[in-house]
C-alpha cells in the first residue's frame, strides 16, 4: 500500500491504492468505504458489522439466492436484468474470463447446467447466479464428481465460486443497494 506517508496522501487526496485487494471483492469494498476523506461518507460501526463481508457463507448464499429469484419473477419487466448487466460492466465482475463465465467453472458442472436448463446465457451475470441457485437447490442431483470437488454447503459450495468469482458478492451487495 505504500510507505506511510504516501498512504495518508492517497486517503487525503481520495486516491487510495487497493490494488492488493482487488481479489478479496467484499473486502475491497468495505474499506473503500471506511477509508473515504469525508469522515460523512464512512459507514457507521453498525453499517462495518452487517457488512457483506462478515455475513456467514449460508447467508451469502441465500443472498445470491434472493437476488437471483427477484430477477428471475420480474422478469416481465426487463428493467432490473437490464441494469443488473449494465452493472456487471461497470463492475467487471466477469472481465478476469473475458466476459464468459462457463470458461472458468468444470466441465461436469457446464454439461450438467446444459442438461437441465439448455436456455443458459454464459456472459450474463443473471444467468450465472441463477445457476449458482439452481446448483445449491438441486446439489444432490450434481455428478459425485462435482459434488467431492465443491465440497459441502454452504462452506465449501460458496468457496468453488468465490474462487472463480472474486467480485460476484460485492457486486450483487452494491448492486441491491
């Protein structure tokens, strides 16, 4: 983050350096905040504690769910997919894979999302969290294959795709805002 003195320039200046966290969405994202020069732009202590980045992996998981089915039933209404993918862009929650989110999760889990839902559109982020939803329900119904290398629900579940999407959280939470 730089010497001492050149991070409390950053802050003063509103320029910080967080490049280090890029990777660590939810966390990237609470401390741009604290760390903002206007002590009136700063989350209160309350707002730092119900931060998505200390919510536990269950509740995370019921969050992409949640946020998935609201898309998912105003569908009618494009309006909310529509801003949720211009968002995407903005964010690049999707850019480390090019924009094509199937690129970066396993075989199996591509073949097995194909044969229960043909319709699914691999650059859209509505689409990849819907999946996200579709797997956590019908977990059981995976390849053994998939469900040794995810791992159990919520921890492990969650972590195959923190680790393929750094971003997806953070962006989904300022997103719902």
């Amino acid at each position: 983050f730089g010497k001492p003195c050149e991070r409390i320039e950053r802050i003063q200046q509103n320029s910080p350096n967080l490049s280090e966290l890029t990777q660590f969405g939810e966390a990237n994202d609470l401390i741009t905040q604290m760390i903002q020069a206007n002590p009136k732009d700063r989350p209160t202590s309350a707002q730092v504690l119900n931060h998505i980045l200390f919510w536990s992996n269950e509740k995370c998981l019921n969050f992409i769910s949640d946020v998935s089915d609201r898309i998912e039933f105003e569908q009618q209404d494009l309006t909310l997919y529509t801003s949720l993918e211009e968002f995407k862009e903005k964010e690049g929650v999707l850019n480390h894979c090019k924009g094509v989110w199937s690129s970066i999760v396993d075989k199996p889990l591509v073949e097995d999302m194909i044969k229960h839902r043909k319709k699914y559109n691999f650059s859209s982020l509505s689409h990849l969290i819907r999946m996200i939803r579709n797997k956590k329900m019908h977990y059981r119904e995976l390849p053994l294959e998939m469900q040794k290398k995810m791992g159990s629900i919520p921890d492990g579940f969650l972590q195959y795709f923190r680790s393929r999407f750094p971003l997806l959280l953070s962006t989904l939470y300022k997103f719902s805002k």
